[in-house]
C-alpha cells in the first residue's frame, strides 16, 4: 500500500507525489525509499484530493502540530491536489500547513502560485541550497534551466507578500561562511527568513 501520509517528529507529512523538475545530486531518493520509519515513499499512483483526505481518518490528527506537503518528489507538481487536501484539512482541523519546496512551482504550474496557496498554507520552506546561480545550476539540475534559480527567488518572495511565513534553507556544512552570509542577505532582501538545516544524509 501506497505510503500518503507519514509522521515525523511532531508533524504529519503528506507524500503528493514523486514527480520533480529537478535533478539534485544530494536527493535522498537515490539512495533510500523512505525517510525515518515513513515506509516506502515510491508511489504506485499518485493520490486524488479524496484519497488524501480519506487518509486523514486513520490518523488522530489532534496529535499533530502541523501538516507538512513533503514527500518523495516537489508538492507543487501536484498543485490541484494539494489545494483541496490543504483546504479541507484547514476547516476540518484547523491545523498549521506547511510546503516543502523546491521553489519552481510557478514554472511547474506555468502561472504564480503564490496567490492560490495564501490564505491556506500558513508556512513555505524554500530550498535556496546556494547564493550562486551557476552552483545552483550545478547541484539541482533542474530541467526549467537558467530561469530556475531567479524563479525560486521570486517564488519566496510573491509568497511572503502574499502574508505566508517563508523560510529559505541551506543546509549546514555545504556552505562558506561567506555563502552563509550571502544566503542572509539575499533572504533579507526578499524578506524572508534564513534556516541553517542540519545535514540528513
Ligand atoms: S528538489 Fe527535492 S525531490 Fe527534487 S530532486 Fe531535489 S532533493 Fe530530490
């Protein structure tokens, strides 16, 4: 059985999707298919809103701090999915929604999808990853090309006007303190915030 839902520390994760416009030669899904005691993150078929929310009803959801769209692929690949199920689990249990991305949503989706998830995600996490478009570029390898790197940035930045908590991360050990200090700075200028996550790997 598909894994939909899966717990993580205090948080309940949603895997949308496997699908990802990116390449990145740090993803996980290289080397492992699942994250912690997830089980199997690798999806027969991706999950409608109904089965999502039909999966919902195995999980006390009262135990829960927040909802997170994370999974084994980039959430925004299933945007119409992760509307509807953010949407219902905001009414029905009026829990704190968050979005692991990637940040090329508006390029994945052709359009700004900021404006759709205010309102219902309370906080967006951005993988920035470097303050270097060409490192960018290098890592990633994302198939949108030289628009990627610009295009994330823009993505946090539409999402922070539009009221929701973004977080730009990079991950601790990676980086320069230099980059370090450039990542702060490119995140204050977007208004956003700046997170040093610990390596998972
Ligand atoms: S964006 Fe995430 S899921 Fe996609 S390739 Fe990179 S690490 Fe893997």
């Amino acid at each position: 059985m598909d894994t939909i839902l899966y717990e993580v520390h205090s948080g309940l994760y949603v895997n949308l999707t496997n699908k990802c416009p990116c390449a990145c030669t740090f993803c996980l899904r290289q080397e492992m298919d699942s994250v912690g005691g997830s089980g199997p993150l690798w999806l027969s078929k991706e999950p409608s809103a109904e089965d999502v929310i039909a999966e919902f009803s195995r999980f006390d959801m009262s135990r829960y701090t927040e909802l997170v769209f994370c999974g084994f692929g980039e959430p925004t690949e299933a945007l119409d999915v992760l509307l509807k199920a953010a949407a219902y689990a905001k009414e029905r249990f009026g829990i704190k929604i968050r979005v692991n991305t990637n940040g090329l949503g508006d390029l994945v989706n052709g359009k700004r999808i900021a404006p759709l998830l205010a309102g219902l995600v309370d906080v967006v996490s951005v993988s920035l990853n470097t303050p270097d478009p060409a490192k960018y570029m290098a890592l990633v390898r994302p198939r949108f090309g030289e628009d990627a790197y610009p295009a994330m940035l823009a993505f946090a930045g539409d999402c922070a006007s539009a009221g929701m908590q973004v977080v730009m991360t990079t991950v601790a050990t990676t980086l320069t303190d230099e980059e370090e200090k450039q990542c702060a700075a490119i995140c204050e200028e977007l208004g956003v915030s700046y997170r040093i996550r610990p390596w998972e790997g």
